[in-house]
C-alpha cells in the first residue's frame, strides 16, 4: 500500500499518528487506566489491517480481549508489550522504506 500514490499520504498520516498513540498507551498504562489502553487498542484493531499491517490488527485484538475480560494485570502487560513492539516495529519499518 505504500507505494501507491493516492495512498500514501494517509498512510503517513497513519503512521505519524502511531507514536502518539504510543505514548498514550504507556501513560494510561502507568497511570492504572486499562479502560483507556483498552479503547486505544480497539481503534488499532479496527485501523491495523485497514492500513496493511495485520500484525497490528491481530496484537491489539488479543490485548483488548484481554482487558475486557478482565484478566490480571499481569497477564495483560506481556500482551500490551507485545503491541507495543508491533507499533514501534511499524514505524521504524516505514521509516526506513522512506529512506
């Protein structure tokens, strides 16, 4: 998808956007907010596949699910993490096809 003209300028957008919602989730997390990681997870899910990264999709699922369920803080911080490092991955991906 990046390297169509039409829609790369949302992608950056998209992916400009990433690093925000970083550290948002880092702070609610911190701050003891599962409510607000759980509602920034959400709109990743939604948004992950749509802007061709499914590993996003299906990471941010897997922590949402979790949240809700209300499972231990504990068991959710790996799955946090692990959407974490997806996001981070992503950026630093597009950062370097930009290059």
């Amino acid at each position: 998808m990046a390297d169509n003209a039409d829609f790369r300028p949302l992608l950056e957008a998209y992916m400009q956007r990433l690093p925000v919602l970083i550290a948002d989730i880092e702070q609610h997390w911190a701050a003891g907010d599962p409510n607000k990681v759980a509602t920034i997870v959400h709109q990743l899910k939604g948004t992950g596949a749509n802007y061709g990264y499914p590993a996003i999709t299906e990471s941010a699922k897997t922590c949402e699910q979790a949240i809700r369920a209300e499972l231990p803080m504990s068991q959710v911080y790996p799955l946090l993490q692990t959407v974490l490092r997806t996001l981070r991955g992503a950026v630093a991906g597009f950062e370097q096809d930009a290059a």
